[in-house]
C-alpha cells in the first residue's frame, strides 16, 4: 500500500519542497502519497484565529483546540481503511533517528501535527491520542519555531526508505546510522587533486582489504565523533569489535 503522509500546518507553503526532487518524482510515480492542509481552513472566525493567550499566564500564545479538532477529525477520516499514525514534532518529543524512520516507514498512513507559537492546547493530544497511535519526536535538543522544518526532515528520512523512492538502495545500506556506526569517506577521481592522493587501498582492487579498510575507518570515525554510538555498536557486537581493531 502506498505510503500516504498528511501535513496540517498554518504555513503550507513551508512544504513546498515537498514537491520537489526524490519527494516530487515519487509522488508522481505514485510511491507517495502526500496532501498539505492549511490549518486555518478549519477556522469559524473572519480573522481565522488559530491562536490565543496562555490560562494560567507566560508569555507566547497557545494553539486552540476547536480548529485541530476539526482539522483531524477531517483529515483523520479521509482515508477509509487505513489508520492514521500522528506525527507530533516538537522539542520534548522522544529522540527521531534512523531507527524511527525505519519504523515509520512500515505505516501506510502518517498525519504530522504542524504546531507553532508556545505550543498546542494538550487537549488535543489526549483527544486524539484517545483515538489513534500518536507519538511526539524531537530532530534534536533545541528549539525551532515550529515543526515545519521537522517534517521536512522526517518526511525525506522516512520517504527515501520507501522501496522504489531512491534509485540505488544499495546506498541504503552503507550510510551513516545505518548498522550503529557512522559511513566512511569517499573518495572520487582525480586520483590526485591539490597534491593530496586518494588512499591506495581504494585503488588497490583488492575487495576485503577496502571493506576492511571502510570498516576501520567507521569505528574511527565513530569513536572520534559519536561515542555514544559506538558503546551501542560494540553491545550489538558482544564488545569484541574495539579488540579486533
Ligand atoms: N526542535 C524542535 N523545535 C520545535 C518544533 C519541533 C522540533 N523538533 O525537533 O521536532
């Protein structure tokens, strides 16, 4: 079943890029199926107010619950068969990485929740949270203005797992995350550019010295910059993997 993805947002044209490149090709080719709703439509008042003055005090304004509601009781049920999977992005939610996408990506329906200003009334999470599976997710530890630019970068983490979606899936298979370390350099022609060579491994044909070679390089790198990956890793691999070198 294609992977249909539902974005509400007050701000639809910040998901215009949506409709370009790997994402835009695979709509066409019918991978993908993605609609982008104004959240203000589902507003009753003439300035279409989506916002108001938090109880209790603060500063900032607080989304109202009556337009969400709306909004996802309509775009929760335009889909009849499939059950939609909320996607909440914003700074508490629990950590998105590769694992998430790959998880996500097995859904046939995600309805990512756009909020902006100090955040959305919480009623509208137990409201809907009641009705269907809904999980908050987090790009990182700090703050952007609204989830937009979260679910741009959800939406092409999760679309480009998608059979079909990019070209070479063998790529898929050699990145960064995936397998709990991070990816090797590269190296392209020239074989020699600014007086710096490629390393002659590369160059050599031998295939297990350069699988050796890559492998080596990804704890190095993963050591250097991500330790937290690497005791993950090393746990996955029993712990002999930092002895083997
Ligand atoms: N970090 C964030 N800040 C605001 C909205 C969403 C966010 N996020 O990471 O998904």
């Amino acid at each position: 079943m294609t992977l249909r993805l539902d974005v509400v947002t007050i701000f639809p044209d910040y998901l215009a890029p949506l409709e370009l490149s790997l994402i835009g090709r695979a709509r066409r080719e019918g991978l993908l199926e993605v609609h982008v709703h104004d959240l203000r439509d589902w507003t009753a008042d003439r300035h279409r107010t989506v916002d108001d003055t938090p109880y209790g005090g603060g500063a900032g304004m607080v989304m109202r619950p009556e337009p969400w509601g709306a909004a996802l009781d309509e775009v929760c049920r335009s889909a009849p068969g499939r059950t939609p999977h909320l996607v909440v992005p914003g700074p508490g939610g629990d950590p998105f990485t590769q694992a998430t996408a790959h998880r996500l990506a097995t859904q046939d329906w995600l309805v990512f929740v756009c909020g902006r200003y100090e955040g959305i009334d919480e009623r509208v999470f137990e409201e809907f949270g009641a009705r269907y599976p809904l999980s908050v997710l987090s790009l990182g530890d700090y703050v952007l203005n609204g989830g937009e630019v979260a679910v741009l970068a959800m939406t092409e983490a999760v679309a480009r797992l998608v059979p079909g979606v990019i070209g070479n899936e063998a790529s898929l298979d050699e990145e960064s995350h995936t397998g709990g370390l991070l990816e090797y350099p590269v190296y392209t022609k020239p074989p020699v550019w600014r007086g710096r060579e490629v390393p002659p491994v590369l160059l050599s044909g031998h295939h297990g010295q350069i699988a050796a070679w890559r492998q080596k390089q990804r704890l190095e790198r993963t050591a250097r910059r991500r330790p937290d990956l690497l005791e993950g890793y090393l746990d996955g691999q029993g712990g002999t993997a930092a002895a083997e070198g």
